[in-house]
C-alpha cells in the first residue's frame, strides 16, 4: 500500500541566517505556499511519466526532497539582494528538477499511488436495495 505524502512550511529547514533576513523582507509568497506550488510542479512532472496520481497535494516518498529544494528556492529568491539563493541552494534545486525530468521519461522509478479501482471511486448506480417510500400512514397494506 503506498503513502504519498503531504508536504508543508515545516518540512522546510533553513539556516538561521537565512530565518533572519526572510523575517525583515517581506516576501510575496510565504514558505508553504512556496510548498504548495512546489508539490503541484513535482505532480505534474509525476503525471507527466505516466504515474497514477493520488489526491492532491501529495507526492511520492521519492519526490519529497525535490519539493523541498524547489520550495527553499524560490522562497529564498524572493530576498531582494539575492544573497540567500546561494550556489548549493541553486544545485539543490537543479539536481530536484533533474530527478523529476527522469521520473517523467521513465527512467527513475517512484511508488505507485494506492488508488482503488474505478468501480469502486464512482458507486454502482443502481446497485442499492430500493426501498419504498411509505407516504399513507394508514393500517391499510397494499395488493401488488
């Protein structure tokens, strides 16, 4: 039975220095929309190979450190100066994005999504006991 997981802002470990200067900025998007957006690029590239998907946000125990490299990423891009996207930040996010092109042409293998077959997602229309509606409340019984 595969678990994907949701993913969100604390999942996202940054240094303290970088705590620091986000803290004084104020960014556009904050850490878990930064996730968020991160979760829905990974699902893409997931999709994108063919995979089953789960319900979304969630992601692949494989793609769980590419979403947190992306997320850190363009978290940490929006600091004006451009200080925080340091080089080892920037390889994070590259090697994530170069794991994801993988999982989309095959040749990276991830764990398939617990989804259960499509008859039993939608019902089976008709397939409850009907039941008839009594409206007289009469001690009279009906002659089929």
């Amino acid at each position: 039975m595969a678990h994907w997981l949701i993913l969100t802002g604390d999942n996202i470990q940054l240094l303290d220095t970088e705590v620091t200067i986000m803290a004084s900025v104020t960014p556009l998007q904050d850490i878990d929309t930064c996730v968020l957006n991160a979760s829905n690029t990974v699902r893409g590239y997931v999709q994108a190979g063919g995979n089953p998907m789960e319900a979304a946000p969630a992601v692949p125990p494989e793609c769980v450190d590419d979403v947190i490299a992306i997320a850190r990423a363009k978290y940490l891009a929006q600091e004006p100066t451009g200080t925080l996207l340091t080089k080892i930040r920037q390889d994070e996010r590259n090697m994530a994005y170069q794991h994801l092109k993988d999982i989309a042409k095959g040749t990276s293998t991830i764990t398939q999504a617990d989804v259960p077959p499509s008859d039993e997602q939608f019902g089976k229309w008709g397939s409850a006991t009907e039941i008839l509606m009594r409206t007289d409340t009469s001690d009279t019984v009906p002659h089929p």
